[in-house]
C-alpha cells in the first residue's frame, strides 16, 4: 500500500511545516491503526510532550488531516484521512478493548444527503462486540 509523506499532507494547505509536526505525522503514517494520543505519546517516547502531541491533532484534525473515529473509556481515537485510508466503520472488542479497522474492497458511501437541508459533512460508523480472538477464548 502506498503511503503518504508528512510533507505530502502538509503541501498545499496553510500550515507551516516544523519538526514537530513532520514527527507526529511520521509517527501517525507509521501507526496504520486507530490511535490515541497516549499512544502516540508512549510510541515517541520522550521525543514531544503529550500537551505538544494534543496540539498538533486538534490542528491536523481540523485540517481534515487526521480524522475522529471513536471516543472509548475517555479516550479519542484518530487515524489519518488520506486518499489510502477512506472513510470506513470500526469495531470496538468490548472484551480485549481493540480496535479494528472494517475496510472493504468496494469504498464505503458513508456521505450522503438528508431530507431537508441537512448536508452530512462526516458519517461514523462503529460495531461493538467480541472480537475474533476474545470469541475463541
């Protein structure tokens, strides 16, 4: 699969491109999940300070660089929206607490128009259950 670089997502848009912001997103293309931003915290070590961290996705995902996927036990999940990532549902284990990602061979048409004169901007999709692994157990 190709992959975006942190220059290739900040190109084009009205962000200065820093240090910091070329090692969130390195650190966020080389995830390929859903993450939090204690995640991305423990994954940069002592590199960047958690505070710095939740400034840079409040800006990415304003940016429509990264998008919201699931808020679970008072974390926000994240992934990158990029061209090779669509938008497509999750699931959330309820038992192993994963997170998986439900893409499908055909993309998704999560948007779409509502009666009236509601524009859908964003559709989250989530399945909650048991997971594969926990299933067997």
């Amino acid at each position: 699969m190709d992959k975006c670089t942190p220059e290739s997502l900040l190109e084009g848009r009205n962000i200065k491109i820093t240090r910091q912001r070329q090692i969130v997103l390195g650190a966020i293309i080389g995830t390929g999940k859903p993450f939090s931003a204690s995640d991305l915290h423990d994954s940069l070590g002592s590199e960047m300070d958690l505070a710095t961290i939740y400034r840079n996705l409040e800006m990415l995902c304003g940016e429509g660089i990264i998008r919201q996927v699931m808020n679970e036990k008072e974390r926000q999940y994240y992934e990158l929206a990029c061209k090779h990532n669509p938008e497509h549902p999750h699931f959330y284990c309820n038992i192993c607490g994963k997170i998986y990602c439900m893409k499908q061979d055909k993309p998704m048409r999560l948007k779409s128009r509502l009666p009236g004169d509601f524009t859908v901007e964003q559709t989250v999709l989530q399945y909650r259950g048991i997971c594969p692994d926990c299933g067997k157990e």
